[in-house]
C-alpha cells in the first residue's frame, strides 16, 4: 500500500514538526472512510468547502467569488434525500403535462 505522504504547504508561513505530520497523515487515513459533502455558496454556488458525515454546528466561510463572509449552521445546508418533485412539484424546469 504505496500511498502519497507528501504534506503541501508554504514553508514561509511555518515548519511542520513530526507530531503534526503524524496527526495530519493519521486525520487523512480516517477520512477515507468517511463519506464527504460539498458546501457551497448560498449566494453564489461556489465550493467553500469538504464537508464530512460527523461534521455539525457552526462554521465560519468567506467565499473566493462573491466574497460572502458569514457563519452558516451546517444543518441549513444539508442536501434532501427525497425526491425534489414530492417536496416542490412547481420547480422550474419540470412540466407534470
């Protein structure tokens, strides 16, 4: 099992020691097991950030686009496992004729 530990970062802004490449090569190896999703922009639709199944609460963003920079609770933005026609049969795009 060959996999890239290489830990990208800018050397100028710090050093990273081996107890903190530990934690980070041990944080991305529990990762993988774990089912990730997108949060984005609630303005403009941009990727803010991975999100992961165990992740709840507050997060604080600033989006590269729009330049949105606001608290948003995770639970707002949860994606709906039902069908989206049983929830809004008006959405646009869709004709029931």
């Amino acid at each position: 099992m060959n996999q890239n530990k290489e830990i990208i970062f800018d050397s100028r802004y710090g050093h990273l020691t081996p107890e903190v490449e530990q934690k980070i090569l041990k944080s991305r190896e529990e990762i993988r097991q774990i089912k990730g999703r997108e949060l984005k922009c609630p303005v403009c639709g941009f990727r803010l950030e991975e999100i992961y199944g165990i992740t709840a609460g507050y997060v604080h963003v600033k989006c590269r686009k729009c330049k949105l920079e606001e608290p948003l609770n995770l639970a707002y933005f949860r994606k709906l496992k039902s069908n989206s026609m049983l929830i809004n049969p008006f959405k646009i795009g869709h004709n029931s004729r």
